[in-house]
C-alpha cells in the first residue's frame, strides 16, 4: 500500500476550530523528490515505497485518503517570556494513520506554505534546513533517542524563498506518535480557558497516555509520565553529547520526542558550555544545562495542568516535577554505563564518569571520537595489556602505546577505569561500547557537505549518507569513513534558528 492509500483519519481536527483551523492550500509546486526513508515508510506500514506518489503527497498533488489538511494552534515560553500565541506556522498535519504496530502515526507536512500562525512569514521551509532535520531525525531513531521521523524530502528547483539569503524552498513529510507540545496545554491554561483545556487534556490521555484514565488522579499521572519522559530524552540527548539549541515548551513534545530540529549541533570538542544557536547570547540552552532546562519546562507544563487538579494538586505536581533530577540522573548514568562498558552499578561510577567529561572539556577533546576510541581499544583486548609509565613499564616498550585518541587521556583515570572494569570479559565488554559509541554521527560539517550536495543536485550521496547513519554504530565503509573524524581545526558554522 502506498502512503497516499493509507487510510488517514482526523481526531485532532475533530476537537474543532479552537484548537486548529483547516487548511486549504499546501505543497509545493513544481517539486522534485530528493531523498525518502524506506524504514520511517515501514515503522508507517508502507509496503510500495512510490516515489512519485511521496513526491505528490509532498507538492500538493495527491492528498491522502481521508486526511483533513489542519494547522494547530500552540502558545510557549521562548527562551523564558511566555509568548500567548503560537502555531504552526508552516506545518500542515495530514491526519493520522494506524500502524502496523496497532500505534498511530501523526503525518504532517513540514514547509507547505502559510497558516493563520505564520505570523507574517511565508510558511516555507528552505533546503538547507530541511536537509538538516530530515537526516538528524532518522538518525536520532537510529541512536535510539525518541524522535519526530522523515518520511520523505522534497525541493523546488528554482530558488524563491528569502531567510539571510534567497533559497530553495523545500517540504519534508514528518511523523510522530503525537505531535501535542507542552505548549498546547499553556494556550488554553494562560487564557483561562479550562473547558478547552479539559478537552484537550481527555485527548491527549486517549492518545497519549491510555493508562492515566484508570489512574487515582489521571491529571497527576499524565505529568509524571511527561517528566519521565522528558527525563528520559534529555539523558539520552546528554548521554549522545547533543545540544538541541531551541529548549522553548513550544518544541516540547508531550512523549519526550525530540522535536523541531534548528539550530542543533552534536558535539565535537567536548564543552560544557557549547552553544550553537547564534541568538543564544546568554547561553540558556547550553550543553550542560539541558537538563535544568528540560525540568523548567516540566515546571511550566504542571502549572498549565494545575485548573484541571483536584485538592491538593500543587503540591503533587511540585514533588513530580522534584523527581525529574532523580529520573534523570538514574537513566543517564546507566546510558553512561554502557558508553564505559561497566557491567553493573557501583559507588563511585559518577565521580569516574564525571572526571573523564572534565578532562575532555579541559583538554578540548573529541567527545564521540575519544569514547569510540577508548571501545575499539578495550575491544582489540589491548587495553588489557596497557600498563603505564609508572613502576617498570613503559608504554611502547614492555607496556602497551596508547591510540592516538587516547593519548591525552591520563593515566591516573586509564588506570581507575582498568580497575573499575577489572575482571570483565574483553571481547564481551568491548562488544557493549561499540554497540553503545557511535562511529558516525551527524556532525555540523558533515551535514553542511549533505547540504552543499543537495545544492548541487547529488541526491545520491544523500541517500548514501541516511543509509549510513541508519547504522551509526557499525563500522564504516571506507567512502563514509571521513565524515566519522572531528572537522578540520578551526572549522565554524554559525546556526540560527532557520537552520
């Protein structure tokens, strides 16, 4: 069955004119297809992959079966200042389809053209930011990072569309389980619109959180399996060294999806201040604050569900929000676990962890290509024959040569990490940290050269590129193995949020 066959039903649009408004035109005339995601197609239950009909679902052409073309209305906190309205300023969601996993999908077209939300703006998406989302968020699935998937990627061949300079319009097809943001929840709780907020809040129970129906307090319930989840994708963005840049609750997902990809940027040196949207002056959704950031956030959902708490709700939704740290911490260390190959939990494991990241924020390193590095040489075995330049044993000689990746390591930590993993299998501990490091991730300069292709008409290599980063933790074909290393020294790229 082809995407544009899937049968699409509309229960979002069914809530009525205050929560979206139906949308009549959208696509993108005269478009080509540059690249698709056949397993994203799968996850839909898509079993003829038709390029033409994703390119017709994606110009406008072809609307699928049953959908009912709406854009959503939202309000949010924009780096701390709560803006009233919101929206989907140049989405278009489609509708949902039924999974073959008995799940659903939201289908949404992302660039299709201006909505009552676009706030002036023409609704458009540019090449060069959709090329961006549509490879990072198949390969945060890949990375195993709750994300928003990319169906399928479309441009126009001639130029049109001006940001900071005159580009290509593009239109990517974008799914997520569900597309409801904290920030639904802030429009009708700031304007004080509680049977509104009610409703969407008996939504987003049925098709999010099933289970808070049955639950003593279902208000209660639905916000802690948020902060959870919320939890759960900030450790895991942490854990992967990616900064999102966009932190504000109108890009945060109700299912701890990582959402709306701008400015975003994987590490390369690693710093705990790293900042890569350049109107980010003040540094509130650094690196090393996403999570302080991610439980502000939580905070300002609770408030939005506070009309809707019984007696007593305040102070609950304080202590749920409270368990975000712990939620946080406990998934983010067992990730890190992993990273190190420690096979199970010992006091002491966050002062290892955390010594290793200060030495790679003070010495400037390469945070995946160190932490692959250090898995490939436990791996090898040879880690286990190091022996340091202390007592009788000299690295190189009697001892073992560190790889280069390692060698500003210090030997103090090499050796408390050689203690801490002492009598662990090799083979069997190496094999857990190259399933959990990463050879390839879609580092800045890597997708700034998928873009200059794109520019240049190589779908190809960009199709080359997904298929790549579908499988990051498998080693590398010899023609992708030069976008694994860090970028060349003094290598920069300025993102905004048009990225």
């Amino acid at each position: 069955m082809k995407l544009s066959q899937l049968p699409h039903r509309h229960s979002y649009a069914d809530l009525g004119e205050a929560f979206c408004t139906a949308i009549s035109v959208y696509g993108l005339p005269e478009g080509r297809l540059l690249c698709h995601s056949p397993d994203a197609l799968k996850a839909l239950g898509v079993d003829d992959v038709d390029q033409q009909d994703l390119l017709d679902i994606c110009t406008g052409d072809v609307r699928p079966a049953g959908a009912a073309p709406v854009a959503g209305v939202y309000a949010g906190h924009q780096f701390g200042v709560y803006v009233p309205q919101l929206g989907d300023g140049r989405a278009v969601l489609l509708g949902e389809v039924a999974a073959p996993d008995g799940g659903l999908w939201d289908v949404q077209l992302k660039g299709a053209g201006q909505t009552p939300f676009s706030r002036g703006s023409d609704g458009r998406a540019v090449l060069r930011s959709s090329v961006r989302e549509f490879l990072i968020s198949e390969a945060m699935d890949a990375l195993g990072i709750p994300s928003t998937r990319a169906v399928a990627l479309a441009a126009m061949d001639q130029r049109g569309v001006m940001r900071e300079r005159i580009e290509r319009a593009a239109v990517i097809v974008r799914t997520s389980r569900s597309l409801l943001r904290f920030g639904h929840f802030e429009y009708f709780a700031w304007g004080r619109r509680h049977d509104e907020l009610r409703t969407l809040f008996d939504y987003a129970v049925q098709r999010c959180y099933p289970d808070c129906a049955d639950a003593a307090d279902p208000v209660m319930q639905l916000l802690a399996n948020a902060v959870v989840r919320t939890a759960d994708m900030a450790a895991r963005w942490q854990a992967a060294g990616f900064v999102h840049g966009v932190m504000n609750t109108d890009n945060m997902s109700l299912l701890g999806e990582t959402i709306d990809y701008g400015p975003y940027a994987f590490l390369d040196r690693f710093d705990w201040n790293a900042v890569f949207n350049h109107t980010d002056r003040e540094r509130r959704y650094a690196y090393g604050v996403q999570p302080r950031i991610a439980q502000w956030n939580c905070a300002c959902l609770a408030e939005a569900l506070l009309p809707l708490a019984g007696a007593g709700g305040k102070r609950s939704a304080t202590d749920i929000v409270k368990s975000f740290q712990s939620a946080y911490t406990e998934i983010y260390l067992e990730l890190m676990r992993r990273r190190l190959g420690l096979a199970e939990e010992r006091e002491g494991d966050w002062k290892l962890i955390k010594s290793l990241l200060d030495v790679l924020h003070e010495g400037g390193l390469d945070y995946h290509h160190t932490l692959r590095a250090l898995a490939e040489w436990v791996a090898s075995g040879e880690a286990g024959r190091w022996s340091g330049a202390d007592g009788s044993s000299t690295p190189g000689v009697s001892g073992r040569a560190l790889p280069d990746a390692l060698a500003q390591l210090p030997e103090g930590w090499l050796r408390d990490y050689r203690d801490r993993s002492g009598g662990q299998d090799a083979g069997e501990q190496g094999g857990v940290m190259l399933d959990a490091n990463p050879a390839l991730v879609l580092r800045t300069w890597v997708a700034q050269e998928a873009i200059d292709r794109a520019e240049a008409g190589d779908t190809a290599w960009l199709a080359e590129l997904l298929t790549a980063l579908r499988r990051p933790f498998a080693a590398p074909s010899d023609a992708m193995l030069p976008y694994t290393q860090p970028p060349a020294p003094g290598y920069s790229c300025e993102l905004s949020c048009s990225s």
